[in-house]
C-alpha cells in the first residue's frame, strides 16, 4: 500500500513565502512523475507543477517564476517552494505520483490528502 502525505500548509500573507513538502510510503519501488495540483473553492483542481524522475520541471503560466517544484529521490519526497503569495494561490494543494510498486507491475496514479494554503492580510 502507498500513501502519499502533504504537510507544510498554513495561513500567510501577500508576498510571503511557504514551502510544501509531500512524503511517499509504503511499498514502493520507482516513482517517476511527481506533480502539484491546487484547488480553490468553486474551481476545478488544476496542474500547478510537475517534475519527472529525471529533473525536468513544468509550471503553470500563473505560477512560472514565483514557484518552484523539486524532489528528494533518497526520501521519496516532492517539494514546492512558493514565494511571492498572492490571494489567488489560496487552495488546497494536492501531491500527486506515478509509482511502481514492484518490477513487473504498471505505473499507478496515487493522491495526497491535501493541505490548505491560505494567503490573506
């Protein structure tokens, strides 16, 4: 079983920083792509940030230059590092993974829970 947790969330305010972690166990043996969604209240969840297992990183136009997606291969582990919040960024963001649990089985989609990022003065 794989589960994938996000922490990290909180309350902030316009033009500050915050940074997202999301942790991934159980029984996995390759995570290839690691993705961030956001949903806010009253919108459909959209694609935030994306990197693939070897590096190569993907932003949504509204974030490109004020966030940035990493990874912690060892740890299994995806980062986004937001700065320069504005009220706009305030969802519940999503950790999202491809991983494969064995050698001979396909690649699976798994979700976080979600974490609240609220920025407001």
């Amino acid at each position: 079983q794989v589960q994938l947790v996000e922490s990290g969330g909180g309350l902030v305010q316009p033009g500050e920083s915050l940074r997202l972690s999301c942790a991934a166990s159980g029984n996995i043996y390759l995570i290839t792509y690691m993705r961030w969604y956001r949903q806010a209240p009253g919108k459909q969840r959209e694609l935030v940030a994306t990197i693939s297992g070897g590096g190569g990183t993907d932003y949504a136009d509204s974030v490109k230059d004020r966030f940035t997606i990493s990874r912690d291969n060892a740890k299994n582990t995806v980062y986004l590092q937001m700065i320069s919040l504005k009220p706009d960024d305030t969802a519940v963001y999503y950790c999202n993974a491809d991983i494969k649990t064995t050698p001979g089985t396909w690649y699976r989609n798994y979700w976080g829970q979600g974490t609240q990022v609220t920025v407001s003065s």
